[in-house]
C-alpha cells in the first residue's frame, strides 16, 4: 500500500504538472531535447534519431516503448511524456517501500518506520522531484533507484545483478559512471568477474550505439565537451571561470573521482572484512559521497543534479525520521532552484552570483567533508566530530 501511494503521488504530480500546468513546461527539455526523437522514431528513422538525441540518448532507447506509443496515440507531446517518465518516477516510491518494508538484522524486527515510513509518500511531495518533473528529466530518478540497488545487491554478494544495474544506470544516464566503481568495491568477492561483467555490457549498450551516432567513426567523445553557454555559480569552479582546464574537463574529472573514492574506501575497508551490513552501510555512504561530489564539481549543476545524491540520502536513512533530509533538501533547493522559478529571488549581476556560489558551496563543502570524513576517517575521529556538533548531524544509518 506504501509503494501503491507513493507511485500514484507522483504520478498525479507528473499529470498535474504537465496537463493543467502547461506554462511550467511549454519550455521543458523533453520538449526540445526527447520529443523530437520520439517523433522521429514513430516515422521508422532510427540511426536519424540517434544522432538527433541529446547525451543522456540511452535514456530515450530504454523508455522509447513507452514514448512511442503516446506519439501513436497523440500528435501532442503530453501523453508520450507522462508515458516515458511514468516508470522512471514510479521507482523511486517502489524503492522506498522495498527499503522500509525488508526485515532486518537486529532483533529480527521489522524495520518499517511506522510513523511516516511512507519513504515513498516523502519523495512524492518533495519539492526537487516535483521540479525535475517541471524540467523533464525524469530519468535523473532511475539512474538514481538503479545505483542504489545495484550497490545494495552488490554488498550482498549477487555480483551480476549488480554489475547489470549499474551499468543499466550509466546507459540511461552517463553520470553514473562515477558510481561503478562503487558497485565493484563493495562486493566480498568475485570482484575480477565483476569488472569483466560491467566493462562488457557497457561495451554492449555503448559501442553500437555510439558508432551509429557517429556515423561508424567510432568517435567517442568528451564526457566533458566544454561547458559551451552552461555554468551556473553552485558549484565548486565558478571562481576558475567556463575556460578553466578544471571547469572543460569537470565530467572526466567526476568519473575519475568516483575511482579514487572507490579505490581508497577499498584500500582502507576492504570489504570482505566487514559484515554484509556494514558493507550495505558504507557502500551506501561511499556512493553518497561520490554522487555529492558529481553535484559540486558539475558545471551545469541544475536543480535534478541534487536528486541523485538526494535519494541515496533518503535510502540511507529510509527507517530514520526525515527532519534532517527535509532540511538538507529544502537548502539545496533553495541554492539550486534557478531565479526564474520564482522560488527565490534573483539579485542579478555578477556580483549576486558570486552570492549564490558562496552560499552553495557554504552548505556543500562541509558536507563533502563530513562525509569523506565519516567514509574514510577512523571511527575514534567520527565519534569527536559527532560530539562537537551534536544535532547539527543526522542520526547513524540503520541500513
């Protein structure tokens, strides 16, 4: 009934935002970016839509059953776009139920929280979700979902289903990249099948695609590609300006950090000496940080940049009361949200934007911190931290 809730939340949401609310979304990226290929696709031109589609084209491949049958149904964008992201939004609340409603390993209780556990229901108002529907990038969501069961099956040992998710994940949305490794590092074994198995299906879901993108030339391209017109200030390399090297090369950058993250949680945990909990429980803390850092080092960093490392959070913490998540998402909003919105106010100039980037970066520098600290800092140096701050921190993860 959680999962049920949650799922038709959002999904009255997604028609009210894109039915009644028109003028939210008569300029969205579906529009210019999905819908498109989707109407190229219903006329049977198939290598033309791949070289139409815009970075994230894996996304569109995997939900074009369902965006070619509202472009059937209707010459309207509206039904192929509620149709498409209807299963991206959809996992989201059906992860929040699979989380709240698994048994545990203490006391063998159930670790539903009763009192708002409805982890589903929380992500169907929350107002970053809610945007990223307003801004048609639903697929944000699955990648997200997928990461997180990927690293979740993977630290229970079921290494190919892992290894299949997550590269899932990078094929809808090229940023969870930074996440394989993650998903390598905390299984207890089989991690040389694991590498192998990962490297082979994003060889599968990539190479054919990129070669009919190109044309057969087998250019791959920059994950960075230039920042072109997009560099907003909240992020860490506003103050190095579009044409930094930093700022160029921000994508590669972020793929990379999600190795080193990955290959100094292993050389300091190893995970086959930890207990499957606490390789779920890491593993977990170790992707928030490396989804954390994608948002902060990201030169486009838009509001649906946040949802990932958002839902993370929210699993993490899925049995816990959400006073903490509610904050560190109204915050990020707040900072992140564009000023056209609405939601807040736009000081303009060059200065103002100097404001916004100082105050992003004063709320996610120290978490970046707080969470490098908790993943690779001895536990002796947690417990001091924890006791200095007090309740400006959250509650340990029961997961």
């Amino acid at each position: 009934m959680i999962a049920l809730a949650g799922v038709g939340g959002l999904l009255l949401s997604l028609w009210l935002t894109v039915v009644p609310l028109r003028s939210l979304t008569q300029t969205n990226d579906f529009i210019s970016e999905a819908w498109p290929v989707f109407q190229t696709l219903s006329h049977g031109r198939l290598l033309h839509a791949l070289q139409v589609a815009p970075a994230y084209y894996g996304s569109l491949i995997l939900r074009a059953p369902f965006g070619l049958l509202g472009a059937a149904v209707s010459p309207h964008w509206q039904l192929s776009y509620i149709l498409s992201a209807a299963p991206c939004l959809a996992a989201a609340p059906l992860l929040g139920a699979w989380l709240t409603s698994e048994r545990g390993p203490s006391a063998g209780a159930s670790l539903r929280w009763r009192w708002c556990g409805p982890l589903g229901l929380l992500l169907a108002v929350n107002p970053v979700f809610l945007y990223c529907v307003a801004l048609g990038h639903p697929e944000q969501i699955l990648s997200a979902v997928l990461a997180v069961v990927a690293v979740i099956t993977a630290a229970r040992g079921r290494w190919l289903v892992a290894m299949v998710l997550i590269a899932i994940a990078a094929f809808n949305q090229p940023w969870a990249l930074a996440a394989v490794p993650v998903a390598v590092v905390v299984l207890p074994d089989r991690r040389g099948r694991a590498l192998i198995t990962v490297a082979l299906t994003l060889g599968i879901l990539f190479v054919p695609t990129t070669l009919l993108r190109t044309g057969g030339s087998g250019a791959v391209g920059s994950l960075g590609g230039g920042v072109g017109q997009i560099f907003y200030p909240q992020q860490l390399w506003w103050w190095f300006g579009p044409h930094a090297w930093v700022s160029i090369h921000a994508h590669e950058l972020i793929v990379l950090a999600g190795g080193v993250c990955a290959a100094a949680w292993w050389s300091l945990h190893r995970a086959d000496r930890l207990t499957p909990d606490g390789r779920l429980r890491e593993g977990l803390l170790l992707l928030a940080l490396v989804l954390l850092l994608r948002t902060v080092m990201d030169p486009w960093n838009n509001l649906y940049y946040e949802l990932p490392f958002l839902i993370v959070l929210y699993a993490l913490y899925a049995r816990r009361p959400p006073v903490h998540l509610l904050v560190v998402t109204a915050l990020m909003f707040l900072l992140t949200v564009p000023p056209e919105s609405g939601f807040r106010p736009d000081w303009g100039g060059p200065t103002g934007a100097d404001l916004y980037a100082v105050a992003y970066q004063l709320l996610t520098v120290p978490m970046v911190g707080l969470l490098a600290l908790r993943v690779f800092g001895s536990r002796h140096h947690w417990i001091r931290v924890r006791g200095r701050l007090g309740n400006l921190l959250p509650p340990s993860p029961t997961l």
